[in-house]
C-alpha cells in the first residue's frame, strides 16, 4: 500500500504509518460511494458531507476534496431552490 519513500517520509513511527493506511482506506470508501452516483452528476458539498457522515469520517467536506478523488471533474455553479451552490460534475 505505502512505498518505501513514503514509509520513510513518515519517519518510520508506526502512529504515523496507521494513520496513513487509515486515510487511504477512507479514500477509497468514499471513491466507491461516488461510484455509485451516475456519471455527469452535480455532486455539491451537502452530498459529499452525507458520504463523510455515512462512513463515520471526522472530516469537514469541500467540494474541491472532490477533485482528489475523480481527476476528470469539472467545477459547475447551479441553482437549487433558488440558491446558488458550486459543486463538480463526474467525469470518468
């Protein structure tokens, strides 16, 4: 999971390492969840903090934490109840 330059960027402390294991494995739970979203859906932060919330993860959500899980998103404004709301759109 971690390569060597990576074990020794963390100064070989095993906290260090768990914690490190443990955010890839969160990161990879939340691609799955927004995997099952349709392709060319508007994923605003609500959605994104309900994702967080579902997996028990103490993180604040920001609609540009998407851009680390899908490379191909593109940044979309839109109006929902007559309020604006940036979020991205999903592209694979």
């Amino acid at each position: 999971m971690l390569g060597s330059k990576r074990i020794k960027s963390l100064s070989y402390k095993e906290s260090n390492l768990k914690n490190e294991i443990k955010n890839k494995n969160n990161d990879s739970k939340v691609i799955h969840e927004l995997d099952k979203l349709n392709i060319n859906t508007f994923i605003e932060c609500s959605k994104l903090k309900d994702i967080y919330n579902k997996l028990g993860m103490k993180k604040t959500a920001k609609a540009t934490d998407i851009t680390r899980y899908y490379v191909n998103s593109i940044l979309v404004s839109k109006r929902i109840n007559g309020k604006k709301c940036k979020g991205y759109e999903l592209h694979k």
